[in-house]
C-alpha cells in the first residue's frame, strides 16, 4: 500500500520557521538599499545574519526531533486564489529541508567569514555580501517551500544571485561572459521544471507537495513520464549534470568564496534535493530512474575525464564537483533507500569542497592569484595551515578510509551494483571506475600544488599564509571533511526515512557481489589511482601544454561539448535571430508603425514607446499562439495520456 503523505501544522517555535528566510533576505534588502553608507560594516551585517540562521535552523531542528510527526508546514497566505485553484505560500520544515538548511546555513556561515578578508581590499565587498545573503536567502525558500511554486520562486531566485556572483567582476569580459552562460544555460532547465509544474496544474490541480506525492499515482504513465523527465531537465541545470554541465566550470570566474558557495552548499544541490524531494514521482516509473541512473552514471565519468586534463586549480576542483553530484544522482535514481546514501553525500561533500575551495583561494592569495597547478609545487613548506587542511578534503574526496568521502561515497558504489540486471555491472562498474578516476586527478592537483620542485613565476618570491579568518574556517571545515562522513552515514539514513513520502524500502536485489569484495575493490582501485598520480607528478610537470594523446586532447576540450553546443544551438540561434531582425526591418515595422500611429500617434519617445509596445504585444500574442498549438498537438497525439 502506497504511503499517504500529510503535513501537520507547525506551532510555537516552528511557527516562525519563516525567519530561516526573512533574516538573509532583510540583510540583503539593507545591504543594497543603503548603499555605501554601509561599506564600513556591511560585511558584518551579512556575516551576522547566515549565523543567526544557522542558529535558528539548529533550534528548529532540535524541536523537529521531539515531535512524532517529523513534518510540519506553515501556511502563511494564499499566493494564487482562483476558484478552487490555490497555491499557499508556504513553508514546510521536515527531515529532508532541516538537514539541507543546516548544510546552507552552518556551511554557508564558515564561506561568509572566510569572504570577509578575502574581499577585504575589493571597493564591492558590501554589494558582494548582499548578493551572498540573498543567494542563501533564496535557496533556504527553495529547500523550505511546501509546493512546487514556492521551490520555483527560490529556484529562479538562486539563478539571478548566482548571476550576480559569477559576473561580480563584470569589467572582466571572462566572468561578464560566464555570468551570461551560466544564466541561459539554467534557463533551459528552467524551462521544463515551469513546464512540469504546468502539468501538475492540468493533471492534478495542485502543486502542494503532498496533494501531487498522494495523486501521481493516479496519472497515466505517460504522463508521470513527462513530469519526472522534466523535472529532471530543471534538475540537471542547476546542478551541472549532462547535457546542461558546460556552466558550472565557467563559474569559476566569480570571486573564490561564490565558488565554493555554489559547489558546496547552495545551488548545485539543488537538483539533488529537488529529485529527493520528487522522489514519489521518480519511483513511480522504473523508466524515470534508469534515466536518472544514467545521467549520473555519464557524468560522474564525464567529470572525472576533463578534471584530469585541466590545470586551474578552481576547474579542477569544478569538474570535480560535476563528477561528485553525478554520484548523487546516480543515488537518488537507484530509489528505495539508496536516496538517503545521496544525501549523506551531499552533505559530506558539503564539507570536503568547501575546504577544497577555500584552500585553493588560500593558496591563490598567497600567490598573487595565480591558478596554474603546473607553476606551483613546494608550497607545503610556506602554507602549512592551508597544505594540512586541503590534504583532509583530498583524503576525503578520493574516498580513503576513515575519512569522510568513504563513508558517504562507498555505498553508493555497492547500491549501483545490487540492480537485479546487468545494469548492474554497467552502473557499478562506472561509479567504481569514476572512484579510481577521482583518485587520480585529485591527486594529481594536491601533488603539484603543494610537493615538488618549485616552479613559481619571477614576480613570487615568499608565499605566505593567509590570516587567520580565512585560515580559522579551513580548519572547521577540515575536521568536517575528517570526521562529517562517518557520523552522517550512521544517522542521516534513519532521520530521512521519518520524511513523508520518502520512507522507501529498506534495500535493493542481491548484490552481484558481495559487500566486503566491494569494499576492498573500491580502495584498491583508489589507491591505484592515487598511487600512479603520486609516481607520474611528484617531480613536477612541465609548465607549457605539451602534445597529447586523442583523449587527453577531448578532455582538454571539455570533450567538445562546448563546440557540440555552438554548432547545434548557437549558430542556428544567431541565424534566426538575424532572420526576424531581417524580417522585422523590412516588413514588420511598417506594420507595427501604423498600429502605434493608430492607437494615438505621436512622435519622440512616446511614439518609441507606443511602437515597443505594439511590438511586444504581437510577440506574446504570437508565442501564446505557439504554445496552444504545441499543447493542442501534444494533447491530440496522445503523449499526455
């Protein structure tokens, strides 16, 4: 019998779980709204305000604890009121969103304090902490929504302070250019998590997230079909996952601490809380979870591939995020329980990149901001704190025991393999190979960062260490990434299962192989990976691209996806855009121009401005138009049914 998923009302103190929100969004709110008045002590401001809601999303989780029923949600009033049609805006606090808003907010704290002295000399740093708060802001609203609609507000809402991040420096055309791909890139997936919420309007008149989990059962399988592959279309554009991937190492241009921000604890998540979160809807059709299983299987590899290629220590580390969320979605597409092994990660990982990325932004500030792994090397003498720290989250992202990235990435391995077919081999074998992989790129960084020869520039001449607010969370974070797994894996499982709607069974088939064989198979393999790392780069490595085998030469191009993109969707879009301009001069606009003069005629701006709207007016006559015929045909062909 399938579950009924219910919601009790949240009172007393978990009724104000709406401050989780409000209080990053004010100080955000102030931040812009006066301006340089608050230069001298904004950073603060924003500082203080991710730790009152890490403390408040502490307290709440403790009550959560308390109570029998593990979920709660507080209407606080009607968004949408249409006849029987509503859309509350609301917040719902369960097991799934409290461990998501302790990552945002406790992670999240550590990154804010760190950016206090990196950005010390930078004339923005108040605008940069505005941005930062309403990044936080707007993905607290997405992991604390209680429907679909109010997840879409804080998913676009992270879109446009991602946008703002990434582009901080937009003098720079490099970041100005990312900034740009990473937004459009987003809105494709956008595009179809607005669609599928469209047909959770059509097919069952709600978005509340416990009217869709109780009725999705009801729908045709062609349509839970379209929905789960929608929703998994939005997914994989916040997260970096294939097709929509070529953003996230872009993102890089932003300053370091947006960098680890995105990667760690906000908007790459996303896509894995919203398939755990839809996880009623995934399970209801096996064809949605082998897709979901195959993205995350192709992009764990493809991720590990270009990382092992690459040579800026941030894009190392970015396609390295890539790969590490592919191991999630490779977890919550396998269903039943394997759902919590993603999220353990998730969280795990929180921890170990965040350390990884603010090293490497330690490391950058004690080199005059250089980011090429081959001109480094022998900085484990000059930057103990910063080597010592990032040799924990190396450890702990290949997966060497005890640290943290074996408790939380193992699993997943030994889940893939217990599918009841030969998919099995195919999905285990890549998340075993991705292992060994990882292994072998993560290493390569750590070694020709911090061991070796010296290969510094001519203007370094004494790195040094980086003070103690940045040095002080490498720390925290470092004894995270040490000890986060092992404690996670021993208690998030049992703390998930108490979310509604996401209790799944206890396990999968048989494993093709068993358990303790894995297990000695998986740190085989990454000490292989590790070991011929070590032998190949201790000595250093040559500081000019050398030639390359045909593998190494599609990996340093990020496999041509990039050039696959502007081949099959840019070009073809600039063409057509030049078309309708084309067009539009020669007969449009005289059309268009008689329409405004009809309306009222009039010359200067107001005659600009009666033809703009004319003009935009058409456009959206004519795209609506597009989109009933589109729907009528979809409808008449039967694909919703």
């Amino acid at each position: 019998m399938e579950e009924t998923v219910r919601y009790a009302e949240a009172t007393g103190l978990l009724g104000s779980v709406w401050l989780l929100v409000a209080i990053p969004l004010v100080s955000a709110a102030i931040l812009l709204l006066l301006g340089r008045r608050a230069d001298r002590w904004g950073h603060w401001l924003g500082v203080a305000a991710i730790g009152a809601a890490f403390v408040l999303g502490l307290t709440y989780f403790f009550q959560l604890r308390g109570l029998e029923n593990k979920s709660v949600e507080r209407s606080l009033w009607d968004f949408i009121a249409v006849g029987d049609f509503r859309v509350d805006f609301g917040l719902l606090f369960d097991p799934l969103a409290a461990v998501f808003v302790l990552l945002i907010t406790g992670v999240g704290f550590l990154i804010h304090l760190y950016a206090v002295e990196y950005m010390a000399h930078d004339a923005g740093r108040r605008r940069f902490f505005a941005y930062f708060n309403l990044f936080v802001a707007a993905m607290l609203l997405l992991v604390l929504g209680n429907n679909y609609v109010m997840l879409y507000f804080g998913w676009e809402g992270v879109g446009l302070a991602s946008y703002l991040l990434i582009s901080f420096w937009y003098d720079r055309p490099s970041a100005a250019t990312a900034g740009k791909k990473a937004f459009l890139m987003n809105r494709v997936g956008d595009a179809g998590l607005a669609i599928g919420i469209f047909i959770m309007f059509a097919t069952l008149g709600t978005t509340q997230y416990d009217e869709v989990f109780n009725g999705v059962g009801g729908l045709a399988g062609g349509t839970v079909l379209a929905l789960g592959l929608l929703l998994l279309l939005g997914a994989t554009g916040k997260s970096g996952q294939f097709p929509l991937q070529a953003w996230l190492p872009d993102a890089m241009e932003g300053p370091t601490p947006v960098s680890a921000l995105i990667h760690a604890a906000t908007m790459v998540t996303a896509g894995v809380y919203l398939i755990a979160r839809s996880n009623p809807v995934f399970s209801a059709n096996e064809t949605l979870q082998l897709v979901v299983v195959s993205v995350g299987a192709l992009t764990l590899l493809i991720g590990c591939l270009i990382g092992a290629a690459k040579d800026d220590i941030k894009r190392v580390l970015a396609w390295s995020t890539v790969s590490q969320i592919g191991y999630m979605f490779l977890g919550v597409g396998l269903g039943g329980a394997a759902y919590a092994l993603a999220i353990v990660h998730l969280l795990a990982h929180g921890f170990f990149k965040a350390n990884m990325f603010l090293g490497a932004g330690s490391v950058m500030h004690g080199m005059k901001d250089q980011v090429d792994i081959r001109r480094f090397g022998g900085l484990s003498t000059h930057m103990k704190i910063t080597w010592l720290t990032f040799m924990m989250g190396w450890l702990a992202i290949i997966g060497m025991f005890p640290f943290s990235g074996f408790f939380s990435k193992e699993p997943i391995i030994v889940a893939a393999f217990e599918r009841e077919d030969w998919t099995a081999w195919l999905f285990g074998g890549a998340a075993l190979l991705g292992a060994g992989l990882t292994a072998f790129y993560m290493t390569r960084l750590f070694v020709l960062t911090f061991h070796g020869p010296k290969r510094w520039t001519e203007d370094i001449e004494h790195p040094h260490e980086s003070p103690a607010l940045m040095t002080i969370p490498l720390i925290l974070l470092a004894v995270g990434s040490v000890a986060a797994g092992f404690l996670l894996a021993t208690s998030v499982p049992d703390w998930l299962t108490a979310t509604a709607g996401l209790g799944g069974e206890e396990g999968h088939h048989e494993s093709v192989l068993p358990h303790s064989v894995l297990t000695v198979l998986s740190l085989l393999v990454t000490v292989l990976g590790a070991g011929l790392a070590w032998m190949l780069f201790r000595n250093g490595t040559a500081t000019t691209p050398q030639p390359a085998g045909v593998l190494v030469t599609a990996a340093r191009r990020n496999l041509y996806t990039d050039a696959f993109n502007e081949a099959v969707f840019e070009k073809p879009g600039i063409f057509l855009t030049r078309a309708l301009v084309f067009l539009d001069n020669r007969g449009v606009d005289g059309l268009v121009n008689g329409l405004a003069a009809a309306v009222g005629g009039g010359s200067g701006r107001l005659r600009r401005l009666q033809t703009g709207f004319v003009r935009s007016y058409a456009t959206s006559i004519l795209t609506g138009a597009l989109l009933v015929v589109a729907a009528f045909l979809a409808v008449q062909a039967g694909w919703l049914a």
